[in-house]
C-alpha cells in the first residue's frame, strides 16, 4: 500500500507540473513573424525584426504586456510569396501564434491572407493590406499610403526644378505596382508628363535599355519605385551612360541609399522617413517618440538606419495600445480594440485607426532627402 500511494503521489505531482508548465506556456504572449530576411527584402525586413526584438526586449524588462511575456517567432520567407504561406501556415498551426507583426513583403502577406483570416488572428503589417475586404478586416498596416511618396518626390520636381518629363522605372512588387498606377494618373496635376514605364525585376543586372528609352523620350527625372540593391544598379546606369538625370529613389534602408549617393551625387534624391533626419525635426512629439526608441535601437545597432525598425516598434506598441483597451489576448477582441486606436504618436508619424481605416497613417510624414558626405541633408 505504501508503495501505491508513493506512486500516486508521484503521479499526482507529475501531473501538477505538468499543468503548471502548461499553465506557464499559456502566459506567453507569441508574436509570430514572416519576414524577407534573404532576397530583395533583406534590408528593410531584418531592420523590422531587428527592430521588434528590441521592442520586446523592453516591453519584457517592464513585466510584459498585462504580465504575459512576450514571445518572438521569426520565420524568413525569403521574400516570396510561397514561401510565405508555408512559415504562415506553420506559425498558425505548430507555433500557435498569437498575432502578427510582419514584415514588407507584401506580395507574401497576401498570399498567406487567407489562411490567417480563417485563424482570426489579427496582422500588423509592414505592407499595404490584402485586396480582399473579409483579408483587410484582420490587417492593418503601418506603412504610409503609397500617394504619399510619389507626391514628396513630384512636389519637389514642381516647385524646385524645370523638370516637367519623368520615367517611372519600378519592380512587380503590388506595392510598387499601386505607386507607379498613382504616379501615373496624378502625374498632370503637379505639370508633369510620364512618357514611359518601364517595370524591372529584382535580381536585373542592368538598366541601362530602360534608362535611355526615358532619356530618348525627354524624362530628365526617373521615379524609381521598389527596394533593395537595384537603386545602386541603376544609379550605375546612370553615371555611366552619361546622363544627367535625376535619380529620385522609395523610401528604403539607408545602407542602399548610402553607395547611390556616393555614386550619383546631388543626382541622386530619396523620400526619407522622421526618423532617417531626426537631428533636423523640431521639437514635438514626433521626435520624442523617436528619441524614447533611438537609444535603445543604437545601444545595439550603432548608427544603422533606425527607419523600418521604428516602424516595427510602432506595431508592438499599438497591438499593447489595443491589448489593454480590449483587457483580452484573445485575436477578435484585440483586432476590435485597434479599430479605436487614433492621434496614436509612433516613430513615424501618427496613426489613425477606425472601422474604416486599417492603414494607420493618414498624413504625409515624408521629406525629400540627399546624401551629403555619408549624411542625410534635407532638400
């Protein structure tokens, strides 16, 4: 008998540790995210995941978000969109993930859109949302809307230059895809005509047929839209066949940036986000919010470009913005919660959420940059 009850003992002890660390597993709040960390999204993407990993860190070193710690599961989708789907549908389906925060590879993000709209589990997004309106219902995006950078860049063009003829050179990507249709179409109301389009794809070597069919046609300015290395490539283009067009680049990572400017010169001019020119905001809101995430960002980055990370920053703190309003972890009722969520201050810019809204930013945070000796100058 005393051996039973040994046994039963310890079996009853199994047992409440085994409920206790399930008990513990169920305090874990888990961020699942698809990011580009190899292909063309590699700059921006690991800048998010770097960035996200510095959020929790300090949201961790402050108890947590409603006492749960926080859980990061990072998946690369090597900036495609099937492989998108897979880290998605392994995320919902092994990891368990609570919600997402994920990276720009928008092309994934709609891919793998149904899958976690079927789960109801909320996305926060470094991309433009999915097309279909039951997708946009779980994502919100912290990107600002595409008008946005195509306007920065032909604003200066009217008010600053006598360029009046630009080519629009951009990659398949539907975020690039929706800036070239709005470059397009707006074109007229800043005076400006677009005579050619041209679309590349991202591992292309070389520009120079598109450029000298823009040159040909009288584009004295190329509105390149898409990300990574190819702005280099073409600023290449550019110098060496001569030319003395304007090289007018996406916001992007500061390390692409860097090498174009070296290359082209005061040739070369980008959309650049608050947090790429912070020494040169004013005093407000907008830059303290920058400088309360800055510190922690450099402590571990140096002076790498702190743009996309703050931006995932931004995500973090409005899902635990809509975590406390809502007083509940659970998917639907957190996604109900961001839906109320507006004049909210992130590193870059405010964002205004509604039932009608899921792109948060809805006023131009964006300026016409240079690089000057390695620095970002403001135009």
């Amino acid at each position: 008998m005393k051996t039973v009850r040994v046994l039963s003992i310890a079996t009853s002890l199994a047992a409440a540790a085994a409920f206790t660390t399930a008990a513990q597993a169920q305090e874990v709040y888990k961020i699942g995210v698809s990011a580009g960390l190899t292909g063309y999204a590699a700059a921006v993407d690991r800048a998010w995941r770097d960035g996200l990993e510095v959020a929790v860190e300090y949201v961790n070193s402050k108890g947590g978000i409603m006492g749960r710690k926080v859980q990061l599961i990072v998946e690369d989708n090597k900036s495609e969109p099937q492989e998108a789907v897979t880290v998605y549908r392994k995320m919902i389906g092994s990891d368990k993930v609570d919600i997402f925060i994920s990276g720009c590879v928008s092309a994934g993000n709609f891919a793998a859109a149904p899958f976690v709209t079927r789960a109801q589990i909320p996305m926060m997004l470094c991309s433009i949302l999915p097309p279909q309106p039951d997708q946009v219902k779980w994502a919100f995006s912290f990107l600002a809307p595409p008008r946005f950078e195509v306007e920065t860049r032909y604003a200066y063009l009217k008010d600053k230059t006598q360029i009046r003829k630009v080519g629009v050179l951009h990659d398949p990507s539907p975020y690039a895809n929706l800036q070239k249709d709005i470059a397009v179409k707006s074109a007229a109301n800043f005076g400006i005509e677009v005579p050619v389009v041209e679309q590349y794809k991202t591992d292309d070597a070389d520009f120079s047929p598109q450029l000298s069919k823009m040159n040909a046609a009288g584009a004295k300015a190329v509105m390149k839209i898409g990300l990574g290395g190819s702005t280099l490539t073409v600023a290449k283009n550019i110098k060496q066949l001569g030319q003395d067009t304007l090289l007018l680049g996406s916001v992007d990572d500061l390390a692409v940036f860097k090498p174009a400017g070296e290359t082209l010169g005061p040739q070369f001019l980008f959309v650049a986000a608050p947090a790429q020119i912070y020494d040169a905001l004013p005093d407000g809101a907008l830059k303290q919010e920058i400088g309360r995430f800055l510190p922690l960002w450099r402590a571990k980055q140096g002076d790498r470009d702190p743009f996309w990370a703050g931006k995932a920053w931004d995500a973090l703190m409005v899902t635990i913005a809509a975590i406390e309003r809502a007083k509940s972890f659970e998917g639907p009722k957190v996604r109900d919660a961001v839906e109320t969520i507006s004049a909210f201050q992130g590193t870059g810019g405010v964002y205004n959420f509604s039932p009608t809204v899921h792109q948060g930013i809805t006023e131009n945070p964006f300026f016409l940059a240079t690089m000057v000796g390695g620095k970002v100058q403001v135009k």
